[in-house]
C-alpha cells in the first residue's frame, strides 16, 4: 500500500515539476517583418499563420491601412525537436491615406533598431505583393527600392517575396501572367531574385486556405538571423549613426520628396515628411526604456525562481508526508492548483507589465519624433544630444527661460561638444 502512494506521488510530481530546458527542448524567439503596401494581405496572412481572427483586417478596396503601427503577433512553430516562438511583426502599409512614406518607415526602422539593441535581430523580411493588381504603379516600386535599401543587397537571401489573393478573380492566366512578369522585370521582384552570389531572395505563393501551407513561408526563416543595413547605418556602435534620411532607404523616400517637391511645390505633408526624414534615433529614449525593461525582467525572474521553489515544496512535501503517514500527507497535493492558478495570474501580470512597458516607449518615440522635426540637424552636433532638453551643465551656453529654438543657433566649437548661444541677449 505505501508503494502504491508513494509511487503515485512520485508520479504526480513528475508532471508538475519539469526538468529545466535542454538545447533540445529550448523555446527560440524569432522576428520576421511582414511587409508590403496597404491592401496585400499582411494582416490576413498573419491572423492565418497564427490562427487569430481578432487581427484587424481591411475590407476589400478600403484605401486606408488597417495597421497604423507596427504589432507584434506570436505564434509557436515546433520542428527537429525545437520550439520556435515566431513574432510576426505586422507593419503599416506603404501607400496609405493617414500616413506618409516617411512616417511608415520610421516607425519600421524604429522597430527594428529598438529589437537589434535588444539584441534580437531580424530572421527574415516578408514582402507581400496582391497578384489580382494589374500593375506595380510607382508607390509599389518605391516600396521594394525601400526594402532592398533597408535589408542590403549582400542580405537579400533572408527575404521572402509573397504573391496573395490567387484564384480572387476569374482571370487565372492573367494571374500567372502578371507572376511572370514579376519574376522577369528587374524594377519589380526580378533584381532580388536574381541577387548576386548566394543573396538571391525567394518566391512563395500564400494560399490562404490552409495554416499549414502558409507556415511553410515561415519556415525557411526559423533558423536564420541578420543585420539589416539600416540597423547598421542608425544604431551600431560601429556605424555611422546615421538619420534616417541619411541612410540608403530614407534615400529612396528623399528622392522621392525631391520630385514631388518640383511637381508641385512644397507643401505642409513635404515639410513634416523632411522633419521624421532628419531625425535620428533616439538613443537616450531607448537607454531609459532599457534600463526598465531590464528591471522588469529582474522582477520576472525573481518571480519565476519563486514559483519554482513553492513547486518544489508543495510536491516535496507532499511525497516526504505520503512516504510516512502512509496517506494523510497526500491531501498537500490540492494545494496545487489552487498555486498554479496563482501563478499563471504572475505571469500574466508580468506580460502586462511589459506590454505596458513597450506601448509606453513607442508612444514617447512617435511623439519625440515629432518634436525632434523642428531642429535642424546642424545643431545636433554630438551623437548624445537629441533635443534641447538633453544639454546639461557641461555644454555651452544654455537659456534657462526658453526652449524655442528659434531664438537659439548653433556655434563652431573645437571640442565635440555642442555649443548654443541666444540671439535675445535679454534672455540669461
């Protein structure tokens, strides 16, 4: 009888108590970045993969983007024994009524840079394209410039151009038709295609139809990693911490503003899209928000040894007492669920914190680049300044009355320092 007991307590504990993760049973975090203009398919592609139906999706021949900010979404992908936890990163449309090119692309490059500081770096970029479009107008041609730009040439392998809605019209030689011209056109899918080396991208077609096919697209990524251009360009300390408009795909959007500018004149959406195209990362932003990310993630894992040491003595305690009362021991076992209910309310809590954490910072980011808009980028002499409001006592002359920048100039200065000086001398 005690035999029965105790190798039923045993039992139970090896379900509740499992062995800490092997390489083998290890959970992988991998960033994919779904791109493409407003209307491709992003969104569904995304709610098929992970089979969430509470993804915002556009109605056919809706002109507006759906996703007007860049949103992570998780699924989990088991294959040769490993767990990858794939996060879809669903971004705006290119092409969109409510936002600028340059608007889209920094919210992208600023995604992108905050992960690669982070230390989690993309594992591959799709593109998708809608093949029920008779043409690639200029605004989708501009797009796959950008992409090309932003991830580089000698990286194009880690991308994935993706053809959807097949068989959404009745026309499916004129389907195949336009697939071939994709292929063949080198201002279309045909430069990356082609690549050079072993840098070529690659084809797929989704069928929205099943998961299991549209999970295949995923798959050549779930082992792969990279360092897109522009994260270079921006943010690595070896760069050149570039602007935005600085780097080789803010330069498609420029250029781009350049002829728009000629055709017509300049206009308010020029001036504000030339403003996000000036401004630089936000390192300072980005420290701050590390630093509390970081001691939340020293909360987590507190929490985490916590729940894991109360396991340990509730089963325990629940085998040491079956082993030599024979029985009454046993009953420490309902105290079990009562604690995982428990802990799963932690962790939920934890991740709440988080995702309240990140919105935080990304809505402080969008807000700063609107602001940073209004400085002309030869006051921003050093690297660490940002705004005004980032010089401290060890720079130059500072009005302690005043932030309007219009009553403040840059001055040349040996040192690599920033230095300001104030044009209303009654200002101190």
């Amino acid at each position: 009888m005690l035999g029965q007991r105790s190798a039923m307590a045993i039992s139970m504990s090896q379900k509740s108590l499992r062995p800490p993760q092997t390489v083998q049973n290890q959970v992988q975090q991998i960033y994919i970045l779904v791109m493409g203009l407003t209307g491709a398919g992003k969104s569904t592609f995304i709610s098929v993969v992970t089979g969430d139906d509470t993804i915002p999706i556009g109605e056919p021949g809706e002109l507006d983007s759906v996703t007007d900010r860049v949103a992570d979404y998780i699924v989990n992908i088991r294959q040769a024994g490993i767990t990858y936890e794939v996060h879809l990163i669903d971004s705006p449309g290119f092409d969109d009524g409510t936002a600028t090119d340059a608007k889209v692309l920094r919210r992208i490059a600023d995604f992108i840079n905050t992960h690669y500081l982070l230390g989690k770096t993309l594992a591959g970029v799709l593109y998708l394209h809608d093949i029920t479009k008779a043409k690639m107008g200029g605004a989708g041609q501009r797009n796959l410039r950008m992409l090309e730009q932003m991830v580089g040439d000698d990286k194009w392998d880690n991308c994935t151009l993706v053809t959807t809605k097949w068989g959404c019209t009745t026309d499916s030689l004129g389907e195949e038709a336009r697939e071939r011209r994709l292929i063949d056109k080198d201002q279309f899918f045909g430069a990356m295609l082609k690549g050079e080396d072993k840098f070529q991208a690659s084809m797929m077609r989704f069928d929205p139809k099943t998961k299991g096919r549209a999970r295949e697209i995923i798959k050549p990524h779930l082992k792969r990693k990279f360092e897109p251009l522009i994260s270079w360009q921006m943010v690595d300390p070896q760069g050149p911490m570039l602007s935005l408009g600085e780097t080789n795909a803010g330069g498609i959007v420029a250029d781009y503003l350049e002829e728009w500018k000629k055709a017509t004149g300049e206009n308010e959406e020029i001036k504000e899209s030339n403003k996000i195209l000036a401004r630089k990362f936000d390192m300072m932003l980005f420290e701050n928000f590390k630093a509390k990310r970081d001691k939340l993630f020293r909360e987590q894992k507190l929490h985490k040894a916590g729940r894991w040491a109360m396991r340990t003595a509730i089963i325990g305690g629940a085998i040491t007492a079956t082993m030599v009362t024979m029985g009454p021991g046993a009953s420490a076992f309902a105290l079990e669920p009562a604690f995982e209910t428990y802990a799963g309310k932690q962790r939920q809590n934890d991740r709440a914190k988080m995702d309240k954490l990140e919105k935080e910072y990304q809505k402080e980011n969008e807000a700063r680049s609107s602001d940073i808009g209004r400085y002309r980028s030869e006051w921003l002499r050093d690297r660490k300044v940002q705004s005004i409001s980032d010089l401290s006592d060890n720079y130059s002359i500072r009005s302690s009355r005043s932030t309007d920048l219009s009553i403040v100039d840059a001055v040349g200065m040996a040192t690599d320092l920033v230095g300001f000086s104030i044009r209303d001398t009654s200002i101190p």
